[in-house]
C-alpha cells in the first residue's frame, strides 16, 4: 500500500467473514443487551460451562442420535481460545501430532506450553512434533502407518488451508490408530457446514469415536460471529485418561478456573443461530460463501492450474509445483493487488501452493478472479 | 433448600451484581448488534489487544497522567481470563505469593499451571507458594521483612475478600520490595471504583510501579458485566524481563494465539462504560452497592461484631474469633437462609472469619441484615 497508494487492495488471505449476520441473530442479541436494563431482564455471571438452554440446542442440532448431550458440550469464546484451554488441560509433557500443513494455532499454542522442544531450521519443524504430511500425493490424508504415536493428534476436517474433507473411511482409520495408540484426537469441525458431500460433519459420526476424540467447533464461519466470538467443545463421558477420569471433569475444571463464561449476549445469538429461522439463515451465509469457492476454483481450473479444497470448505487450495509460497504470493500482491496466504506459513508441507480464501464480498471476488485470469492468461 | 423448601434464601455469597445495566451501555451494545446486520457495521475479527478507540478510552479513564499508554492496554473477556492468560505466560517454572486470604483464581490457576508443588494438609497450605498473612493485625498489609522472594507476587487492592485498599505508603513500600527482589506484581485493581479514601486507585500511581507491575481490571462490577464479559490488562513498556525484554511483547503474543479478542458487541458496551454518561451511570451503580455495604457494616457493628473492609470495597469481612469459618456460614444458613462466603474458602490466613458480599437487591440486603439482628442479638 505504501508501494502503490491508489491500488486497490482484495484480501482473500485471512479467512476472516465479510457478510453481514442474519437479522434474525443479531436482534437476539439487541434484544438480550436491551434486557440486561431490566431488572427481570438482568444476569450476571452465568455458568462457565455455557448456558443451559444453548448448550443442550447444540447438542441437539449438531449431534443428535450421536450421544453428544447436553453437558458434553462446553460453550466458548471461540474455538482458538478453547484449543489454548485444550492445550492448558494437557500440559507441557504431552506430545502432539498436526496435519501439515494445518491452522497455526495448534502449533502456536503447543510452543507456548513448551510440548514442542526446539525449532529445527533445516526441515522447518519442531523436534517434538509430528507432522502429518497430507499432500496430493495421498489425498490430503495422512500415512498413519508411517505416523509416530503420540498423546495428542490434533485433526482439521473439512482442513484449513486445504479445504479436505476426510471420508468416513479415512475418520474411521484414525480412529482405530487412535485407540490403538492411547491418544486423544483434538477434531476441529470448524468448517463442517460448508460439507457438500458425505463427509462426516462430525467426528461422532464414527464408532468407537466418543472413546478417544474431543471436537471443537464454533459459529465464527457459520454466522460471521468472527467479532462477535462464540464457539463450543465437546467432550463425551465415555473418554478417559488410562486411569479411568473422565477428560470432561477435568476440562470442566480448566473452565471453570481460566474462563467465566462466554459473554451471555453472544449467547443469546447462538441460541438464535441454532434455532429453525438462524440454520436457514446460516445456510444462506455458507451458501454465500460456497459460491465465492467455487468462483474462485472455476477461475484456477480454467487457467489450468491443479486446484484443491473449495468443494467442502471456504479454502482453495492451489498448487504451483517447485516454486516457493512466498514468491507466488509476493508476485500475486505485487501483480494483482489481491492478497492470498502462502501456504509454508501452515507447515512445510504448504510449501508451494497459496492459499486463496472464498471470505469476501462477491464483487471482490470476482474482481480479484479477473486480475488473477489476467495474470495467468 | 432441601430441608427448608419454603424458605426465602438470600445469598450474599459470590460478589455476582444484581442491579440492571445502564441503558447508556445497553443501547450501545443493542446498537452495535444491529449494526453487525449491515454492510457498513458488520465487522469480523477484531485485534486481539482490543479495538483501538476502547483501548485509548481505558488509558485515558484509568491511566491519565499515570504513563500508561492505548497500546499498553489490552482488552480482555475478564480478569479471571486473563490471570489464567497470565499464568501461561509465566509457565510452571516460577514462584508465586499471594495474600493469605484472597480470590482463589491466583492460587488454582497456578495450580493447574504446575507451580504450587504439593497441598499440604496439616497448614492447609500449598508447598511453594508464599501465602502472605493479611490480618486485622497488620492491618491487612503483610509484613514484607518475612515474606520470602518470589518470581509473582498476586496484589489485590481493594482485597477480595477483606475489603481492604492498600494505602498510597504500603504499596510504595510493595514496589519497592518487588523490585528489590526482581519480582512482577500482578495487581488485580477489579474493585478499585469502590476506594472512597485516598487509597491508590491503580498501581501505577506509585512511582516505579511500572518497572514491576501489570495491571488486571474488568467492568464487572462498575457496570454489571458479570455476564458480558469485558476486562483488561495493562503491561507498560517499562516492564522487562532480567535480560531486557519486554513483558508485554510477550504477553502480545499470548493474547494473539491463545485469545481472538472480546466479543465486539460486549467491546461497544465497554466504549460506553468509558464515556462522560457511562462513566457517570457506573459512579451511581457502584453507589448503589457501597450504600448496600454501608447498611451491613452498620449491622455488624450494632452487633458488636469487629467488622472490616466495606469502606472501599463491596465485601464485609466479619471476625468471628476462635470459630471455624464453616461452622459460622453454616449456622447463618441454617438459622437465617442467608449464604455468605466462609472466609477459610480465601485461604488459610480467613479462617474465623465470613465474607458477606454488598451485591444484592436493597430489599434482600435490608431483610438479610434484619435476621442477622434476630439471629445475634
């Protein structure tokens, strides 16, 4: 922006929503703000663990007939700051797998907890970790025979930044390594609404899957609440430490200790969310959205290039083979003025595609996809 | 409530806020929601540090010609959120003192961090951490010549739960102290709108304070947050670790991996909160509940009882010499249903005394103190 003061500048690199939130939601939460004024109207704190009418709708919208309920599902601010609560629960002695490359934040937080040991510049990873390569060379889905066990496997399906979303199949086999392993799966279903296949929205779909998995989830991408910041975990009774504690008392702990609850008006708008009229109306939003992905992979197909993600997620995914991420990014910005993420700052195995993201406003996205068929052409 | 089904309990025992917000901070709030609904006030993600404007706004209210900058502030969704942010940033390795009695959150998050090493039954006490003694015979300030060195020193000024506001020289001489051993004082300042005496309102009113100090503090009960959600912390840039670092870089990094940022509609409430009318509604607010204190001291007093704190803060703290803390909250509830906080909950140094909070309905506070009168005289 210094370089060009009059470019105009489209980010599609942050998935950060552009859309409005549905009135039906934001008039509950005008609605809630406005009771705090009234004496029958007014609440102070509330239970850490969410409230319980929000807790038990999401449970039933989101897991019903999967034996997630009511107090299973423990309410957030967002899923980042539960993945930090997650990572406080497992201490500094713990070690963890990723997918590469994946969201940032389960590595970020794992450094600052101290699991990771050092940084290794030669391979660009860190000593302890295990990095799941998940290329297209597999399917975006990991060797799991040539994957070392682990005490925690963090798992992002529909995955940022690919946009893969693991079959049944696949969760099923991570399961079993799971179990096999004694480890806990982290499954972030961040994305799960923008599943246009059969892929499993959650990973309670798969049996045996309450024995070993958390899942962490959040309206951020479903009803622009990016700002507005509600999210949720869940966490069955059937999964236990060796010794047989349940992971949810001990969760509930981290709650109750680290958190005072997520703000009750962003709650009165997850209560709309999930009722009848803000489903359809967060479909409306994913749908939205799901026609910018597809704009955006039509564009890349059509210049040929070998595009992935975009089907079940708000990702695409975009190989440009033997060149650096960065280099493609910086010539995209310099070129087009449109900003993209390169797609090493996910992992090593992101190195050599970027990362373009369907969150914009429809006019920017195709302005953006002209700039990058005339840079292709 | 088992036994007594028809009993009319009153609880004065968690300090949650009872009365109403101030529609000059709801309507903003409200407003804020409904603007999410529209292309020009929807926004997404926010800086994690907080919005700009309500950052400077917190600067300038609480910090104004106390050196402490917007960018040194960092918005938070509560004080107990961003204790626990705290403690990861300090990790398992470090010490920690805390006053003895004081708010749990300090002692059971450095629990769950790993730092306290063992409970040790007998003196009620964890191994490595420095309970310093705050009784009426010192005056509630600890005697700084037999409190060993540590790396955190926890300050809560007005005390929860004895009510009592360090004075202007006992915190010069805590400054002093901390920075003789090379220690961070965390300085939790929630209740500092209740000070009605010349008592500091802020830590960094003392010279040298932000050499040593961070600053935790919350809208919770100025304006009824308890619900909401809306806090923060200061660092000042003059804070640095032994080889020269900054504390708040540190922390910055924190918030951003662990943290996405408060809700921004609760963000809204927080602007209002700060400004002329809000700052005034919440003077009126805080009244309301010091009048509440006033009426319970008084009652305490009529009754003989040594009663402390009130003054500067919204908790009473009775002494009930030679009883157990338990047996006097169990009695009051079995003889009056009325539920207040027994002080050995604090920590060992409240045993033989009870905390009874001034958050309530004027109605309920009246007819609370009418029993105690009953049961005592």
């Amino acid at each position: 922006m210094l370089k060009y003061p009059d470019a105009q500048v489209i980010s599609l690199g942050i998935g950060d929503t552009t859309e409005p939130i549905p009135e039906v939601i934001t008039s509950s939460m005008a609605k809630r703000s406005y009771a705090l004024s009234t004496v029958e109207g007014y609440s102070g704190y509330g239970a850490e663990q969410g409230e319980k009418q929000l807790r038990a709708a999401i449970a039933k919208t989101y897991y019903e007939n999967l034996g997630i309920e009511e107090d299973d599902v423990f309410v957030s601010d967002g899923a980042k700051s539960d993945i930090s609560r997650l990572q406080v629960l497992f201490g500094s002695k713990v070690t963890m797998a990723v997918q590469d490359p994946s969201y940032p934040a389960y590595v970020d937080s794992s450094v600052i907890l101290g699991q990771t040991g050092q940084f290794q510049k030669d391979v660009e990873k860190y000593g302890n970790i295990e990095y799941m390569k998940c290329t297209p060379e597999n399917g975006f889905f990991p060797d799991l025979s040539a994957t070392c066990r682990t005490d925690i496997i963090f798992f992002c399906s529909p995955n940022n930044p690919t946009g893969y979303a693991a079959s049944r199949e696949q969760l099923t086999r991570l399961v079993e390594f799971a179990k096999e392993n004694g480890s806990i799966i982290v499954y972030d279903s961040a994305y799960a609404m923008y599943v246009s296949d059969d892929s499993p929205r959650s990973i309670f779909e798969i049996p045996g899957a309450k024995e070993v998995a958390i899942e962490v989830s959040s309206f951020s991408k479903y009803a622009g609440f990016t700002g507005v910041r509600l999210g949720w975990t869940a966490i069955p009774k059937e999964l236990l430490y060796s010794d047989g504690f349940p992971v949810a008392k001990d969760f509930n702990r981290i709650v109750c200790t680290c958190f005072n609850g997520a703000s009750n008006i962003a709650q009165a708008g997850g209560l709309a969310c999930v009722s009848p009229e803000g489903i359809k109306a967060m479909h409306e939003v994913v749908g939205f959205y799901k026609e910018n992905s597809d704009i955006i992979v039509e564009t890349f197909n059509s210049l040929g290039f070998k595009v992935y993600g975009g089907k079940n997620a708000p990702y695409v995914w975009i190989h440009f083979p033997g060149q650096s991420s960065w280099d493609v990014f910086s010539e995209i910005l310099e070129k087009t003025h449109v900003v993209t993420t390169p797609g090493s700052g996910f992992g090593p195995g992101g190195e050599g595609f970027i990362r373009v993201s369907a969150f914009g406003h429809r006019e920017n996205v195709l302005e953006a996809c002209r700039r990058f068929k005339q840079l292709y052409k």
